[in-house]
C-alpha cells in the first residue's frame, strides 16, 4: 500500500494510459491498473486531486511505479523521440572524450 495517489489508468479495449480527468467518473471510467490488471475506480471529486482508485483494496505495490512508467512509455511512443537534457561539463575532461561521451544523448530516438 502507498500513499500516493494513482495518476494514471489502462483504458480497456485500446490499451491508452489515461488521466481520471479523461474518463467518465467511478468504475465507468473502462480502466485497469497497470501492474495487477484489475479494475479501476476514477475519482473526480472536489476536495483530492482526481486519480484512480482500485474497485476494491488489493495491496498492489508498485502500482504508482507502474502507471508512471506505462504513461512515460506512452508519451515516448507518441512523440517518436526523447530530447533528455544534455549533460555539463565544466572542468578537469579530455573535450574530445566528452564529444564522444555525450554524442549518444544527443541522438533522439527516431
Ligand atoms: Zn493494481
């Protein structure tokens, strides 16, 4: 169990990660917990931050973990590259080494 809030659900039938916002309140929301697949309550109240709640407790730990990481995953997929901020160097480094280093991080995935 965690304190965390569940951010994100997998909409049945298509498989999109989703946000409570983009989904019809409580279990007509259509979504599953990524990590233990089961159902899924989203709430949209007033006084918490809208999020997904599982239909019934299940001790499912990791599932924050796991629906951060599917969203990510997501968004990458959609985005068709990552831009991941460049590393600094600022002394005591062979420039040459560093050129060859850092030129991974400047290729997007494409
Ligand atoms: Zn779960």
């Amino acid at each position: 169990m965690t304190d965390l809030l569940l951010p994100f659900g997998e909409r049945i039938g298509d498989g999109q990660m989703m946000r409570p916002e983009e989904v019809a309140n409580g279990l007509a929301c259509g979504c599953v917990c990524v990590k233990c697949r089961r159902r899924l309550v989203a709430k949209q109240g007033t006084i918490i931050a809208a999020h997904f709640a599982h239909e019934a407790e299940v001790g499912c730990i990791g599932a924050f973990e796991s629906s951060m990481h599917a969203m990510a995953k997501q968004i990458i997929a959609e985005a068709l590259m990552v831009r991941p901020p460049m590393v600094g160097l600022t002394t005591g480094y062979d420039w040459h080494r560093a050129r060859r280093f850092q030129a991974p991080f400047r290729t997007g995935i494409a």
